[in-house]
C-alpha cells in the first residue's frame, strides 16, 4: 500500500516529540500494536534518528515510520539513512525538496494559498495544514475552495472532538501530537496511551 492510499485509510498520523529515546521507542512500538500504522518521530526529540533506527530493525521493511520537523537538506538525507521513509516538514524549503529529489513520499507544511501551489508544484504527497488551530475547520473548508482535490491534513490543535469536524471539511485524515501521545515519550504510562488510541481510532473512523 502506497503512502496516499494508507494516509486515507488510516485517516491519523500520529506524532511523536519525546525528551527520553527510550521512552519514545517504546511509544512507537505501543501505537504499532494499538494499530496505528502513520507514525512520525520528530527530529526535534532526543537522540530521534536512533528511535526511528530501532524502530525500523523492530518494525520491518514494509512499516510507515516517518521523519518530522525536516528542515534541511541533511535532516532529510540522515532521515532517510537512518530508516525513515516518509518525511513531514513544517514548512517549505530544502529538507522538502531535497525529500522529494530522494522520491520519499512527504507530508509539506503549508498554510496559505501561495505554498499550497509551491508544495503541489513540488509533487508531494499531501499537504499538513499547520498550524491548523489558526483557522480551525472553518479556514481548511474555505482552503479547499480553489483546491478541491488536494489532501490536507491538518496538524496543531487537533484533538479527538475537533478531529470530525475537520473530517467534514475535507481533511483526508488528522495529524495529532500531544491529545494522543500524552507524556507517553517522556516515560509516561503506556496504559493511558492505549486508551488514548483507542479514542482516536474510533474518531478518525468512517
């Protein structure tokens, strides 16, 4: 399965910033087993390229185990050595083109019309609307006007109450942070992890 086709499948990306590696190998692996398959792992969390590394010998070839927060053409090049393979940036630049010159499959950061055009120019797989809690449901409804076919994935501020309601504006799925990761990556409890996903399952279902 292709990154598009598993992104509208799965309908939730989730995202991972911890300050303990160890912890965050361990929230990897407990979202992997909660059957959350879209994970990103922050390059702007502890030792990052060693937890997607021992996520990636864990996980197999086939897992969806991306990079986050690429900003450099180095980010993307270590991302990609170090097993990731998608790559979601905050914004436009050279990590994201650099990403897609290596044709990994990318999630871009995007907020107004302009890099909407400059991101799809670029070929990349869909489009993080981010920070989406500027404008909330209502901007993303108003950003698909002149760009109806075009995924969006909102990111920032989405929790599992607002996840529908970003559904109905078109979002083709949800990328969730903190409400669903909770202090897991920092040596949390795993339990209330699994409870957690389990909520944003039954939320970003069809």
């Amino acid at each position: 399965m292709d990154f598009s086709t598993a992104l509208r499948a799965e309908r939730l990306v989730a995202i991972i910033r911890g300050k303990d590696a160890e912890a965050s190998f361990r929230t990897v692996m407990t979202l992997a087993e909660e059957d959350i398959p879209l994970v990103e792992v922050s390059l702007s969390g502890h030792d990052a390229l060693t937890v997607i590394g021992r996520a990636r010998a864990e996980l197999g070839d086939a897992a969806w185990l991306g990079a986050g927060t690429v900003l450099s053409a180095g980010d993307a090049r270590r991302a990609a050595e170090a097993g990731a393979n998608l790559v979601v940036t905050p914004g436009l630049g050279a990590g994201l083109e650099e990403s897609v010159r290596q044709g990994l499959p990318t999630l871009a950061g995007v907020l107004t019309p302009s890099e909407v055009i400059a991101a799809d120019a670029l070929g990349v797989s869909a489009l993080k609307l981010f920070p989406a809690s500027v404008g909330g449901p209502g901007y993303l409804q108003a950003l698909r006007a002149p760009f109806p076919e075009l995924p969006f994935v909102p990111v920032g501020g989405v929790d599992a109450a607002t996840a529908s309601a970003y559904f109905a504006a078109g979002a083709v799925a949800v990328g969730v942070g903190s409400p669903l990761i909770g202090d897991a990556a920092d040596g949390g409890d795993l339990d209330a992890l699994r409870g957690r996903a389990a909520e944003f399952k039954a939320a970003c279902a069809r």
